[in-house]
C-alpha cells in the first residue's frame, strides 16, 4: 500500500474560503475515491493557521495512477481551488505494518 500526504498553504486571507472547498469537496471527494483504503484529512491549528493536509492510504500505486495519472509525484490541485492556494507539496512512502 502507499501512503500518500498532501499539504496545502492557503494564500493569506482565503482560510475560510478554502476551508469550505476542504470539508465540503475535498474531503467528501477522496473518501469516494475507488483505491483509498483511507483518508486522513487534517486541518489548521493555531501555530500552522493556513495549512490543510490530507494523509491517504491507497491500495496499490496503479490505483493512485488511476486517479491522478502518471504524474501521480506532482502535487495536483482542483482548478477551483487554485486561486486559493499559495502553495502545495507531496509525498509518497511505502506503508509499513506497525
């Protein structure tokens, strides 16, 4: 399986903008997603007040393909979404049994 963390600063004053768009598309998007074993999504805290992430457990990495494309190593975002964002990263680990 692989694990999959996004993380997104929002551009300063579009908290609340991009909050919405997180919990009612985002959020309702991914945990629809055929290949997600589970979604982890994670918003602001005071002392990171414009970060959003979401940490994904996917079945395999053709199922991430699926979803996203080949370019599944870049940080894709809704084009809804784009103007609210300052910037976004990815990354990609192999799950490991605990």
């Amino acid at each position: 399986m692989i694990m999959r963390i996004f993380q997104v600063t929002t551009s300063p004053g579009q908290e609340a903008e991009f909050g919405r768009f997180f919990h009612e598309t985002a959020i309702p998007l991914m945990n629809s997603t055929p290949g997600i074993v589970r979604v982890l999504p994670g918003g602001p805290r005071e002392e990171s007040s414009r970060e959003f992430s979401f940490v994904m457990v996917w079945e395999s990495l053709e199922a991430l393909r699926a979803f996203v494309g080949e370019d599944y190593q870049s940080p894709h975002i809704d084009p809804a979404e784009a103007e609210l964002v300052e910037s976004r990263s990815i990354k990609h680990y192999d799950l490991v049994d605990s």
